[in-house]
C-alpha cells in the first residue's frame, strides 16, 4: 500500500515536473499523433474524423504538416486526454515521463524478490534497453502492453482478480501487438476457472471490457466503423505498405528472399512462420503452457517473431522475457546469451535500417534460451 500511494503522488508530480523540468524531448515525433489527436478531441472533432482533424491540426501548425490517422482503440485517446492540456512541449515530456514510470512499474513487478538496489539497477538496464530508449525519445506508445503484460504475471501469482482484468485490458491499447498476450492471457483464466479468482477475473475483464466499449462512443459516436475505416487508411501510407523501417522477422525474410519489404507480402510468411512456431510451442511446452510465466514469455516472443508490423520500439515487450530469464538461468553461457540478447539492439542503432533484423535475432536467442532453461529444469525435475 506504501508503494501505491508513492506512485499515486509521483503521478500528481508529473504535470509540474513536465512543465519545469529541462529535459530535452521532441515534441513532433511519434508523440504528435497522439498530442493533435486528443487537442482535437477536446475541440469536439471525432477521434476517427481525419480530414477535418488534418484540416484542423495544420491550421494550428502548419500547411505541410505531417499527421496520420489515429490507429489506436479509441480508449487510448480517452485515457490520455489530459496530456493535451499542455503545452505540446511540456505534454512531451509528460508522456515521456508517463512511459519512464510503466517501464519501471514494469520491472518492479517482475522482481518482487530482489534487492531494492537490484530492482533500481534493473530500471535503469530498462530504459537504457534500445527498443525503451526509443521508445522514450519519440513518445510511442507500446509501454502500456509491457505494463500490461508485468501485471499480468504479478496478479496471477497473487490471484488477484482486479490485476487480472487490468492487465487485460491495457494489452489492448496497441492490439496488434497485444492480441496474442490477450488471448493467452485470457485462456489461461479459462482454463483457471474453478478457482473463484478465475472467474471473479473473467466476469470483471468482460464488465471492463463493456465499459470500454461504451466510452468509446464519447470519442467517436460511430467508432466501430470509423475506427476500422481509420485502420484501412493507415494502411494506404507509403511508408506503411513498404515498411522500410520494419523491424520484424517476416519483413527480414522478405527483404532477403525479394528485396522487398510489403507488409501484405509479409503476412503470408507470417502465416507460415506463426503455424511453425505454435505447433513447436505446443510439442515443447504445450504440458507447461500452466505456469503465468511462461505462457505470458511464449505469447511475447510468438508476437515478436510473427507479426510481420513490428518498429524496433515495439521490441520493448522483450524485457519481460530478460527479466523472467535473468531469475531462472544459471549457467555462464545461458548468461552470456541473455547478455547478448540484450546487447543485440545496440547494432540496429549502429547500422541503422540495416541492422533492424537484429531485433528478431535477439527475440530469437531468447526463445531458444527458455527453451533451454524449461528443458534443464524439467530434466533436473526428472533426476529429483
């Protein structure tokens, strides 16, 4: 309860520190889309309505502004409203202290036995983490499904069903990398179902879910058709369909298959890739798939080896693998490999474009190394 309420006052800090504190954040990077989108919002245009909302956000900048449909549920922008009473200087680096405290939520959920200093270190090895460290600098908006996917884990040790459904829900701020830990998460409470928390869980994830629903209308009072015809002309952006900047697995396979990097094109080999990797989950975990741990590291890692949309910084979800891993492993080389996995990053910063297949690469190790730390301690089970 401590630890609540010191959050609690961190979080009424924020808005003061994000208008004195001299931290350096640009402003009109990814964070943009989010800050116009919500200043819009207050100015009764609808969350989903982007030519009036283009119309509007270069009246207040300029002719030639770049600004792209809103992708994201519309319980995002309702949630983060506030920001957009700000100043968008100093509403960046609310944001940007906003992601900084679910990064380190994050990592204090997922070391509940450690050293307070370890646990300190261990945010600070967080944010300096490429994919986080980008993710902080240009404002995107993955964080609340890392946090998600921490509490997750956190509340299924502790059957705690309000943790449960919270964590659920936040998964689905950013849904195409959410989907898969959702529904891993609540199949997990499906099959918990005679235990009352599992079903307390159930019954409250469905009510929130109600609700979210229900609020989306204030953002958009025709939502369920507009935010998909908002989806559909994300999709037309050049930079989108051709995702140069893609850092995800099938997109590297098509570029060393073709030379090219369309996302449609992507998808099949995401098909192929994802039937793979489930049938290799089921015949190697499939009797552990039980344990909230694994089952919350085997979602992340099929969504960062699968999805064929995935930016360097969506690669944050991989901390909660390293962290979990960090606890299990013992032998020096399984060390050396989660050192490696999380030195990896550093050479798409090197190499740029290029060395975004590092990324997978790194997702990669990290599914062989808990492979390998499930097999040792099964056979180790076996010799016991």
């Amino acid at each position: 309860m401590k630890l609540i309420a010191l959050l609690l006052v961190w979080l009424l800090l924020l808005p003061v520190l994000a208008l004195w504190a001299p931290l350096p954040i640009p402003s009109y990077q990814d964070f943009s889309v989010l800050y116009f989108s919500d200043a819009a919002l207050l100015n009764a245009i609808p969350l989903y309505d982007y030519p009036t909302q283009l119309d509007w956000v270069r009246a207040q900048t300029r002719p030639d502004f770049e600004f792209h449909p809103y992708p994201y549920p519309p319980w995002y922008a309702l949630v983060t409203l506030p920001v957009a009473f700000l100043p968008i200087e100093a509403a960046a680096r609310l944001w940007f202290l906003l992601n900084l405290t679910m990064i380190a939520v994050s990592v204090w959920l997922l070391t509940p036995h450690w050293k307070v200093s370890a646990r300190w270190f261990s945010i600070l090895l967080a944010a300096l983490f490429i994919p986080a460290f980008g993710l902080l600098v240009v404002g995107q908006y993955s964080a609340p499904v890392l946090l998600g996917a921490a509490l997750f884990v956190w509340a299924a040790q502790r059957q705690s069903p309000w943790g449960l459904a919270i964590s659920l829900v936040l998964m689905t701020f950013k849904p195409h990398i959410g989907l898969f830990l959702v529904l891993a998460g609540f199949g997990w409470l499906t099959l918990q179902r005679k235990h009352p928390f599992a079903r307390q869980a159930i019954g409250l994830t469905v009510a929130l879910g109600l609700l979210l629903i229900a609020i989306g209308f204030l953002a958009d009072t025709r939502w369920p058709l507009t935010y998909l015809a908002s989806l559909l002309r994300y999709r037309e952006i050049p930079g989108v369909q051709t995702c140069g900047l893609c850092a995800s697995l099938p997109i590297g396979l098509m570029r060393l298959l073709t030379g090219q990097t369309n996302t449609a094109q992507a998808a099949i080999v995401s098909i192929v890739l994802g039937a793979g990797l489930l049938g290799f989950v089921l015949w190697q975990f499939g009797s552990k798939l039980t344990a909230p741990r694994l089952l919350m590291c085997l979602a992340i890692l099929f969504t960062l080896l699968v999805d064929p949309y995935l930016l360097n910084y969506d690669y944050i979800l991989l901390l909660l693998p390293l962290i979990i891993l960090t606890q299990q492993v013992r032998a020096p080389f399984a060390r050396l490999g989660l050192l490696i996995a999380y030195l990896l990053p550093w050479l798409a910063l090197a190499f740029g474009r290029q060395g975004n297949p590092v990324l997978a690469l790194s997702a990669l190790l990290v599914l062989v190394l808990l492979w390998h730390s499930e097999h040792a301690k099964s056979k180790s089970q076996e010799g016991v």
